[in-house]
C-alpha cells in the first residue's frame, strides 16, 4: 500500500523553483512553475497546508494551516503552451 500510495508515484509534469531574497528588512520571494502544457491544468492554488503524502504524525498542527489558500487558477488559464508561471510576492 505504502509502494501505491507514497513511494511509487510517477513525477508530475511540472518543474518548481523558487527565489529569496532578503533586501532592507524585506523577503521578496519569486516562484516560477513550468510546464509544457497547461491544457489539464484544472486549478492551482499555494497553500500551506497541502501535502501529496500522508504519513502519521509526521505533520502536527500549525495554526497558519487556516490561512486561505491563493488562486491561481485565473492566472494559469491565461497560459500559453511553454510558458510558465511567476508569482512574485514580498513579507
């Protein structure tokens, strides 16, 4: 079941990076998500609490788990074939 579940899923088509930078007392965090197609894609959001594995009590409760979620399904929508996704934010 474990093999099923959580060691013996495929990668996913997608490619993540992500960006810090610290700047007059300023994150600036960059994420960029690539892809050949977005054509599937049905939604994408950044959550803080989403996890594609569950394994018990390797996660505890944090109460920042009760922030919501960022839509990006808009954004994603607007893509082209090969184009990728850049959110860029700053804390």
């Amino acid at each position: 079941l474990q093999k099923i579940l959580i060691t013996g899923k495929e990668d996913a088509p997608f490619h993540f990076t992500r960006h810090f930078k610290y700047e007059d007392g300023i994150w600036y965090i960059t994420d960029e998500l690539f892809a050949k197609s977005w054509w599937d894609v049905i939604s994408a959001a950044i959550g803080c609490d989403q996890t594609s594995i569950y394994v018990v009590m390797s996660r505890t409760f944090q109460i920042n788990q009760l922030q919501p979620w960022y839509d990006l399904t808009t954004e994603i929508k607007k893509l082209s074939p090969g184009q990728s996704l850049k959110i860029e934010r700053k804390f």
